[in-house]
C-alpha cells in the first residue's frame, strides 16, 4: 500500500514536471516576432541595401579619371601634361539628389521587407493557434469517442445493441481520430515554421487562440495610402523624376582643363594651362535617354496607381471577411457554443437513461463539437482578416 501511495505521488509529481516544463516551451506572439526580427534574411538584405544606398550617396560628386598624355609638341622634346574633364556643375547636384531619393527608397523598402515579415510571423502564429486549439479539442473528443466504440462493442458482444449500432460507434471514432491525426501534424507543420522563422529551436507550442481587436476600422479606402506599398511605389515615382532631371542636365556642355606645355620649354607657365567645354554633339543618345527616363516616370506613376487600386480592393475583400466573420463570432460567443455544449450535456443524460441509442448519441454530439470547429474556424477567418486589414492600411 505504501509503495502504491509513493508511486502515485510520484506520478502526479511528474505529470506536473512535465507540464511544467512544456509550459516554458510557449512563446508568445511579440516574442515570436522579435526574434523573427532579428533572425529574418529578408530583414537583414533590407538593411544591406540601406547601408549599399548610404555608401553610394558619397559618390554623388565623382569625376572621371583624368587623361594622363605625353606628346611632343614642337617636335623637340616631350611635354607631359594632364586633362580633367567636368560635367556641368548641375550635374553633380542632381546626381546627389537621385542618390538621396534612392537612399530614401531603400529606407522604404526596409519598412516595406518589416511589415511583410509581421504579416507573415503573425499569420503563420495564428495558423499555430488554430490547429493547436483543434487538436486539443480533436483530442478530448477522440478519448470521449474512444469510450463510446469500446462500450458499443461490449454491448454488442454482450447482445444488447445489434451491428449497425456498434459499427457505427466504430467508424465514428476512426474518422475523428483520422481528424485528430491530421490536426497534429498541422500544428507540427506550423511549429516547425516558426523555429524556422523565429530560430528558436525550444517551441513546442503557442499561446491560446483570443479574439483580436481591430481598431480604427473606415469604409474610407483612401487610408490604403498609409501603406508601406503605396509609400514605397510613391518614392519610386520620386527617384525615376530625379533620374529624369539627371538626364536633361547630362545634355549640357562640360568643362575640361588641363596643364600641358605646347610650345618651347622657356613657355610661361600661364599659357600651359588649357581649357575647353565638351559640346553635346551626339544629340540622339541624350534625346534617348531623356525619352526612356520619361518613360520610366510614367511607369512609376502607373504602377503607384496600381498599387492604390489593389490594396483597396484587397482592404474592401477584408473588410466584408471582417463584417462577416465578426458576426458569425458574435453569434457563436453569446449563443452558439452555450448551445452546443447543452446538446453534449443532454445528449449524455438521455443516452445514459436509456432515452437515446449510440447512433442519435453520436449524432448529436458530432453536430455539438461541428459548431465548436466551425467556431475556431470562424476565430481564425475573423482574426487573419484584421491583420490582412492593418497589413493594408499601414497599422500592423
């Protein structure tokens, strides 16, 4: 008896050790996503090409190489001398204007890369939560089905129930254990995606499935231009203007001065100076230049509009998931799930008063933990579209 008492305690001492240690094995949301943060190659490249746009502002003001030349200009002697050309000054100022946009674009395209990784994150989180909490419920209802197919075979054995009755009890725990069997290796699957993700090899699960809140919700579809895809298309629409203007000023003279001595070597040293301008002769390839920067301007334009045509219908498709969603969740929280369980639980009294056989039984608690299902689905729907929601208007 003492021995029994002490494995008991031992047991239950180790059944919560166990728990315990799967409990700090739970990560949150907001620690899944900082440690996405910081793990994340997409991030990292982000940052990559800020630091490449930082480096090449420095470049705006760079000179081609000068032309190092040895001749002889009186037929006597070799001269050596130098020439530098310089374009028109202009187009070193707009050169370090495009070069500021393109950096400023790389900074919006950072923000663009952490938003769609907070997308990602909090989907495949939100998967986790889902199947995690079908599992749990597939779970209970398999050990309760379990029972039931046992019991229905040992009524039939002992000839209480015919086949059909003890058949049915059979195939209705098999197919809820075939469910229960695909809902654990979803959450497996999700799991593993946020190790991968997250680079916390520990997770072994997420935290329950909660109703999110939506905040600031408009039927005005202008805030889609609070979106780092918008804003980012809009700065892209800012450099091809500067790349334009760049254009046209490459189309202007440019300055070239040089040392070299052209005449005897008693020359003045003043008169060894040269200068000159390049003339822009070869019209047709700045004429084509300025015409495929044009181009390109109208592009960007296009494609911003584009953009703000996509994300508002993607937010109007959101928003109906969201009404609809919202209103099916409501219904589920104040009646649907309270309903659901008085079937389970008066279900179970009239079978076990002999009122209903197994077939009714189970049918009637299958339809109870459906509602339960289509609620965690129905959660799920809800919650993916507040984040599709922030996503589009720039509030993740």
């Amino acid at each position: 008896m003492k021995i029994s008492i002490v494995k008991y305690f031992a047991l239950i001492f180790f059944t919560g050790y166990v728990e315990w240690i799967s409990a700090q094995n739970v990560i949150s949301e907001q620690a899944a996503l900082d440690s996405a943060m910081k793990h994340s190659p997409l991030l990292k490249s982000a940052e990559l090409q800020v630091r490449q746009s930082n480096y090449l502002r420095k470049t705006a003001f760079n000179l081609s190489n000068p032309d190092v030349i040895a001749e002889s200009p009186t037929g006597e002697f070799y001269a050596v001398g130098i020439l530098q050309s310089i374009e028109f000054p202009t187009v070193y100022f707009k050169q370090g204007q495009l070069l500021n946009q393109q950096s400023l674009l790389s900074e919006k395209g950072k923000a663009l890369t952490i938003y769609e990784v907070k997308r990602l994150i909090r989907s495949v989180y939100l998967n986790a939560q889902y199947t995690q909490q079908l599992y749990e419920q597939l779970k209970y209802q398999d050990s309760l089905y379990n029972q039931i197919q046992i019991s229905a075979r040992r009524q039939f054995d002992a000839g209480v129930i015919d086949y059909l009755a003890k058949t049915f009890a059979e195939s209705q725990y098999g197919e809820i254990h075939n469910q229960l069997v695909q809902a654990q290796n979803a959450f497996k699957a999700n799991v593993q995606q946020l190790k991968l993700y997250t680079g916390i090899s520990s997770v072994s699960s997420v935290s329950a499935l909660v109703k999110f809140t939506l905040l600031n919700l408009s039927a005005d579809t202008s805030v889609v231009t609070q979106s780092p895809l918008v804003q980012y298309a809009r700065q892209n629409q800012v450099v091809n203007q500067k790349q334009l203007s760049l254009e046209r000023n490459r189309a202007l003279p440019g300055l070239v001065v040089g040392f070299l001595n052209q005449g005897p070597r008693e020359t003045e040293t003043y008169y060894r100076f040269r200068v000159g301008f390049t003339v822009p002769l070869w019209f047709w390839q700045y004429s084509g230049n300025i015409k495929a920067a044009k181009t390109r301007v109208q592009i960007a334009e296009q494609q911003t509009r584009a953009q703000q045509q996509q994300l508002t219908a993607d937010l109007q498709t959101s928003m109906s998931e969201y009404t609809s969603a919202q209103q099916a969740v409501s219904y589920y929280e104040a009646s649907g799930l309270k309903q659901a369980e008085d079937i389970i639980s008066a279900a179970k009294r009239f079978f076990e008063s002999g009122k209903i056989d197994y077939i009714a039984y189970i049918r009637n608690i299958n339809d109870a933990y459906a509602v339960k299902r289509t609620y965690l689905e129905t959660l799920r729907t809800y919650n993916q579209s507040i984040i599709n929601i922030n996503y589009i208007t720039g509030n993740l």
